[in-house]
C-alpha cells in the first residue's frame, strides 16, 4: 500500500521520528508512528487522497482545521476525532506539519517522553 520512496514519506519520518521514544510500526499496510505503543501518525493514501498524513489534532484547534480544504476527515480515525492533512492539496508547510504532529504526539506520549521533548 506504499513504498518507501513514496513524495512526501521521507520528510514525514524525519518529523515523526524525532520525537523522544518515537517509533515506525507498519500496520494495515502503512506506516504509522507511534509514542510507544500509542499512534500519533499514519501515513495514508487513497483514491481522493493519494499521499496524506493522520494525526490527533488539539480540541482547540480542529474547528478551524475542518474549515480548511487541505483537511479532511479520514475513514475509520475520524468518529475519534483524527484528521488527515492531503499533502497534494497545497505546497506542504513542514513546520505547519510539525507543530500539528507535536501536538499529536503530546496527547498519547508518556510523561517521561513529554519532559524529554521539552528538555530539548
């Protein structure tokens, strides 16, 4: 369901694996990441949207990211409140994807994993 030189894969496993403790774990087919065994990102592709990412977003900030286009909600992870950014919607922002992934993976990483992430 990908390959490994896959746009788009290379720059996501760099932002996912930076984080303290973080892992890639191939599941249902695809890469997701993982904050020891809790997933705070998939990278996923479709028919509508070929090469996207799935994450956790804050409460706070998901009203204003459904509004977005580049933003959809994705099958199976939506009704638990995931999004999915399309990264073949616009020129991608790493820095945007980055801070989106942060705050994934802040909601599923161990104490331990958030005081290392904030050490740094």
């Amino acid at each position: 369901m990908y390959t490994d030189d896959d746009p788009y894969l290379d720059e996501l496993r760099a932002i996912c694996l930076r984080f303290p403790e973080s892992a890639e774990v191939e599941a249902w087919g695809r890469p997701t990441f993982r904050a020891g065994k809790k997933m705070f990102a998939v990278f996923e592709g479709n028919d509508d949207h070929p090469f996207a990412v799935i994450f956790k977003p804050d409460a706070a900030d998901r009203p204003a990211l459904v509004q977005d286009p580049r933003f959809y909600v994705p099958a199976y992870y939506g009704p638990s409140g995931w999004l999915a950014l399309d990264f073949t919607a616009a020129d991608v922002d790493w820095t945007e994807v980055g801070e989106l992934l942060d705050g994934s993976y802040r909601q599923v990483a161990l104490q331990r994993m958030l005081k290392a992430l904030d050490a740094r």
